[in-house]
C-alpha cells in the first residue's frame, strides 16, 4: 500500500487518550497517535492497527467518567464524523477519513456492537496443522537457521502440533523458531 503504518497495543494503552490525545493543560498533553502520524509522515491515510482491542481496559477519572480506546474509535470509524473530527489537543480539525484502521480481537464475544457497525468483520479460523508447518518453515527460513537447527525446529513444531491440548497458533511456532536461532547462536561444548 506504500502508506506508513503503526501499531497501538490496546493491552499497554488502556485509556482513549492514546487514540484521541489530550487536551492542553495537562501535564501529559499531547496529540493522539494517529495525528502524530500524519504530522510525522504527511500522509493522511496511515494504516493503524489497534492490537488485541478486546483486552483495552477502562479507566475512570475522579470525576466518574470513563475512558477507554472503543469510545474513542467510534467517531474516527464513522466516516462522516472522521472527515471532521476535531483534536482535542490542536483544536483544529482533521480529516481522519482517509486512514485505514485494522482492529484485532481474540475473543468476537468481546468485540462491543457499535464497533461491529462500523468495521468490515474477517474471521480468521485457527490454521490446519499443514498451514502451521508451512508458516514455521517460512519463519525458520527466514531466521537464517542452520540446516540441523532448521530441522530440528520443524520436528519441534510437528511434535507440538500433536502433544498441546489446545490449537497451536503462530506464537507457537515463532518462539519454537526463535529458541532455535537463540540455541543456534550459543557456543558448542564437547
């Protein structure tokens, strides 16, 4: 897509601040991400990715009111509230409309029905023990592994496929891969 691109961890970033930014006058004030983005970039369409939203906590102020990353996602998925949303810290408006959001959810339960309106939802099943082991000989590839580490790697990942009790997931096969190329990188001792 040539546009740049960020990551919010919605588990480190728990309040709407990170989204939206702060107004001036508080000691933390800043403008949210996305407007740093296109500040930084010139680019008014990043891609922004808000990573596992479903586990975004809420937080309250001393005045009751609550804070969380989907209320503060609401007006800038809508596009005709993004073409003219105002930054609370610059108090000027941004057209945020162009930029492309990509929300991950674990659990859909979790996912709340306003955000379900205004996003296209892709439910990506767990993958087949083949497409697991096709993805961890492409990282293991990737990682420049000897051809024993490369091999013992891949027997490594078979054997979890069939031994854990639960659905094996890429995690699983990149930290059995970065073990690999973490051992490979040690010493040999006789």
């Amino acid at each position: 897509m040539n546009a740049p691109s960020l990551s919010i961890d919605a588990v480190a970033a728990s309040t709407r601040f990170v989204i939206a930014g702060t107004e001036r006058g508080w000691s933390s004030a800043r403008p949210g991400r996305p407007v740093q983005a296109i500040l930084r970039h010139h680019h008014a369409g990043p891609v922004i990715v808000v990573d596992e939203a479903c586990k975004a906590a809420s937080s309250h102020s001393t005045g009751g009111t609550r804070h969380n990353i989907q209320d503060s996602l609401l007006g800038l998925l809508e596009p005709v509230s993004a073409a003219h949303w105002e930054c609370p810290h610059y108090r000027v408006r941004f057209d945020m409309s162009a930029i492309s959001w990509i929300l991950t959810y674990n659990d859909f339960a979790k996912v709340p029905e306003p955000l379900l309106t205004r996003c296209a939802v892709i439910k990506c099943e767990n993958l087949s023990h083949e497409e697991l082991l096709s993805a961890g000989e492409s990282m293991a590839e990737k990682a420049d592994l000897s051809a024993p580490s490369y091999d013992a790697a891949i027997t490594a990942i078979e054997r979890t496929i069939i031994a854990i009790r639960r659905p094996m997931n890429l995690r699983d096969a990149q930290r059995i891969v970065q073990r690999g190329a973490a051992l490979q990188s040690k010493p040999m001792y006789n």
